[in-house]
C-alpha cells in the first residue's frame, strides 16, 4: 500500500510541475465576453472574480438593474470561456479523464453572440 500511496504522490507532483511550467509559459489564463451590442465587456478568470469590466456609454441606458444584470451575464460568460481555455490547456498536460474525474466538464465553446459551436 506504501508503494501506492507513494506512487500516486509521485504522479500528483510530476503532473502539478508540468501544470505550472505549462502556465509558466502561456501565462495567466482568461476569458473575455461582451454584450451582442459591445456595451459591456468582462474579462474573468476560470471561477474568479471578473479581473476587468468595460461599460460603454450606451450601456447606461439598461438602467441600474438591467446593467447589472447584463454585467453578470457577462461575466457567467466569460468564465465560462476562462474555464474552458484552462482546460484545453491542462489537456495539453494531464489527461483528458483525470481532468473530467477532478470536475473540469468539458464545455461547447461558445462564440461571441452567445451560439455553442
């Protein structure tokens, strides 16, 4: 049981050095997303708070309730695309099942009006 514990310590290690060389060399990994009009734009980290958020003059016609509505659909979008982007990345080191087994769902991409490819 010793060797198997040992093992598993072992690939966890290999596997989280490989992770932060990969990440050393892409760089941080985010998504961006806007509004169909471009009136909101949100940048995000996968499960992060938005890192920046972009209101054109024309968004403030929404009103306090529907900018913030649009801002955290907005949002939900670009993380969505973070999260997919860091996957595609692991995938480059880690394998695809171990991914799907530690909770990173492979997602449809999505395109800038919203559409799943």
């Amino acid at each position: 049981m010793d060797d198997d514990v040992e093992r598993a310590a072992r690939k966890v290690r290999d596997v989280e050095q490989a992770v932060s060389q990969h990440v050393a060399r892409t760089g941080p990994i985010t998504g961006r997303a806007s509004s169909p009009d471009g009136a909101v734009t949100v940048v995000a980290t996968p499960g992060g708070p938005p890192q920046q958020i972009t209101v054109s003059p024309a968004a403030l016609r929404m009103g306090p309730h529907g900018l913030a509505a649009e801002i955290m659909r907005i949002a939900e979008k670009a993380q969505r695309t973070a999260a997919s982007r860091l996957r595609h990345a692991l995938e480059r080191v880690v394998d695809p099942r171990e991914l799907t087994a530690l909770g990173f769902a492979r997602e449809q991409d999505e395109d800038e009006s919203g559409w799943r490819r």
